[in-house]
C-alpha cells in the first residue's frame, strides 16, 4: 500500500484567503507531483519536483506555487485562491522511472 | 509534442462481456507505460507497468499490452466491481509523467 497523504481531503474556503495543501510521502521517493482533475476530466501536470530544492512547473499553467525544503514533503500554496481555483487536486510521489503512487486528493471548494 | 490518446471515452459493458480498451502515445522515448484505475473522487490506484514492446501483465480479469505505439488493456469477463475509470500515463523521461484523458468503463449486472 502506497505511503502518500494529502491534507485536508476536503476545504471550502473564501475568495482572497491563502491556503496551502499539504502532501507527505515516506516511501523516500525523489520525484513528487501536483496534478489538478476537475469531475470527470483528465488530470493536469501543474508541478513537479525530482528532488530536494528543484521544483518545475508542469503542463498546464497555474497560479499556485510549490516548495521542496524536505524529501517527503511538498506542499501547494494559493496566495489568494478564486473561484476558479476549485477544483480536485491530486499529489504523486515516484521513485526512479517506476510507476506513481497518488494521494487521496484535496477537493478544493473556493466561494 | 508528447501526447497520450486513449479511446474509447466511455464503454458500457454488460457482465461478462469482455472488450479491451486503446492507449495510443507519441513520445520521443519511452520510460514506461503505466495503467490506473481511477474511482470517482479518488485517487488514481497503480495497476500495471509495461517498458518494453512485447510486454504483457495480468491481474485477476484485466491484463495489459504493449506495442512500438500504443497499450491495450482487455477486460475479460468483467463484473460491476470493475465500473471505473481506467487511466493510461507515460514517462517520456525519468521526471514528467503525462496522462491520457481516460476511458470510463460502467460495468451493468
């Protein structure tokens, strides 16, 4: 079983407030991965990382930003989220060119 | 461009039926092609890993293939159980992983 936690699993929020989603992995994997899924929609590559201090932004543009100061850790931060930013948000952690393991996801609500 | 293209979109299958569902990709070399199975308002979970052409994997009904440009995964004698959304991802390099658009697969008893 995948060793991959995402915080909170559900938040609704207001416009303009800052939150940041948290993802912790400890399986030790270098590579780590923010995807973005609307219902019923494919996943979006919004960030990733391969390592401690090397961050990426991925496919699809985001205003969010990342951070990786620890291997098991890389949260997501929205300065100030919009309604626009709802959406399900989906971490993923690998090791080498294996395959992902994800997270239970955080479904962002922003009113 | 790497691209992933999997079809069809939606498959209604009535128990028992068995078909198979397409993963095409162009990438400029692949590290891997990978199958989730994906339940509404969860997380992907990891089925299959396939690197090389030729390649087959089982597991219970469903079981995986590999060619020089696309996967299939066969659905054989499906059950309800089985009603998800099955996602088809590649690894053009060690660091991004791009996935498809997904089949939804509703399995009727």
């Amino acid at each position: 079983e995948a060793d991959i936690y995402q915080t909170p699993r559900y938040l609704v929020i207001g416009t303009g407030k800052k939150i940041t989603l948290e993802c912790s992995q400890t399986m030790g994997h270098d590579k780590m991965y923010w995807y973005q899924q609307d219902p019923g929609m494919e996943l979006h590559l919004i960030h990733y990382s391969y390592g401690v201090n090397s961050t990426e932004k991925g496919d699809l543009s985001s205003e969010s930003t990342v951070s990786r100061i620890r291997t098991e850790h890389f949260p997501l931060t929205l300065e100030s989220a919009r309604p626009s930013h709802t959406s399900q948000y989906l971490c993923a952690s690998r090791g080498g060119n294996t395959e992902a393991f994800f997270g239970q996801g955080t479904r962002l609500t922003v009113v | 461009e790497d691209q992933v293209t999997q079809s069809p979109e939606a498959l209604r299958l009535q128990e028992g039926e068995s078909s198979s569902l397409n993963c095409s990709y162009t990438v400029s070399g692949l590290r891997g092609l990978f199958w989730y199975r994906q339940d509404p308002g969860k997380g992907p979970e990891f089925l299959f890993t396939l690197y090389s052409a030729g390649e087959e994997k089982e597991k219970e009904r469903l079981k995986a293939t590999l060619t020089k440009k696309e996967s299939f995964l066969h659905i054989t004698a499906p059950k309800p159980e089985d009603s998800a959304t099955y996602l088809c991802a590649v690894g053009p390099n060690d660091y991004k992983l791009s996935f498809g658009a997904g089949t939804t697969v509703t399995v009727r008893a």
